[in-house]
C-alpha cells in the first residue's frame, strides 16, 4: 500500500509542476496585451505647436518672421514658391505592416510676392483624403520572353575558338577592339 501512495503522490506533484509550468508559460501572452507592452508612438515631421503659429498674424507676419517661429518648411507647392507647407504626424508601429498614424496636422502658409503672409491654413487628419493603392501592373514591353526566345536567345553568343588567338575566333582579329586610331576603339562591333 506504501508503494501506492507514494506512486499517486509523484503523478499529482507532477502534474502541478506541469500546471505551473503551463501556467508560467502562459503569462507573457497574457501580459502581451498590457500598456506596459503598447507601440511606442513616434512623432515625425515639423513638430509644430498650436501656440507656436498662433503668433502668426495674416497680413504682418513675414517669411523671415515665421523661418525664426516655425522653421524651414517641410515642402513648398510644386508650381508656387510663396505656398509653404509644414506636415506633422505622430505614429506608433505596427507588426508586420504600415505604421498607424494616431495624430496628423498640415499648416500651410501663402505668402503674397512680397513675402508677406496672407493666408494660414490648419488641416487635420478629418481634412484628408484616403488614397488607395490599385494593384495593378503596368505592362513593361519586351519582359516577357517565350520558350522559343529563350532557347534561341543564346545562340552565336558561344565562340568556342574565343581562346586560342587565332584570327578566325581570337582577340586579335580584323572585327577585335584594337582598330586603328581613337586608341584601339575603332574597327568593332556592338
């Protein structure tokens, strides 16, 4: 009976091992979906505060006024130098994927020919507009190649007399790279 007992007491201490080794495996999965282990969000572009280009004022502030306050511009307008552009986002990773943008604002600024602010622009994330990517190819002319072209397409290429130095196959013939005149360019074939 005392081996018995004993047996049963080993399978049950080795069970709970088990559970607590399970168990213990199973805390980082659960411990996954914590803030502890949140994406850490990344700020990119022209950090620009609200008060900073508040100070702005339309028809007194100039370039040099908003390049002291704000910086240079992210981007200028393709066709017009006097539309300045400052783009701010803050994103957090994602796996496997695209960053997920958690905050975005554009500031632009239209300057008149004078340097002289005319116009401030605030857009936020509600402004955009959502641009999808269409998966389709372009079909590029001549990348696709037949059986036929690719089994004919080495032939010629092959010289076996390459080697030897002879004029019928070698490096030094009437059709070689050493031509007469334009340093040894003359005399060859593309």
């Amino acid at each position: 009976m005392n081996s018995a007992s004993s047996s049963t007491t080993q399978s049950r201490t080795r069970r709970i091992r088990s559970l607590g080794l399970t168990g213990l495996a199973c805390v980082p999965l659960l411990l996954g979906g914590c803030a502890v282990f949140a994406p850490i969000p990344e700020p990119r572009g022209s950090l620009i505060e609200k008060t900073d280009y508040a100070q702005l004022k339309p028809g007194t502030s100039t370039r040099s006024d908003v390049l002291d306050l704000l910086g240079s511009p992210t981007s200028h307008a393709t066709f017009n130098d006097n539309m300045w552009i400052y783009i701010s986002m803050i994103t957090s990773p994602t796996p496997l994927g695209f960053p997920s943008i958690d905050k975005q604002q554009v500031v632009v600024l239209n300057f008149d020919n004078a340097g002289v602010l005319r116009k401030l622009d605030t857009l936020n994330r509600k402004d955009a507009i959502r641009v999808g990517m269409v998966g389709e190819t372009t079909p590029a002319p001549g990348t696709k190649t037949s059986v036929i072209q690719e089994l004919l397409g080495n032939v010629g290429k092959y010289n076996p007399m390459s080697g030897m130095g002879s004029t019928f196959g070698g490096g030094t013939g009437p059709m070689s790279n050493q031509g007469t005149g334009q340093g040894g360019a003359g005399n060859t074939l593309p």
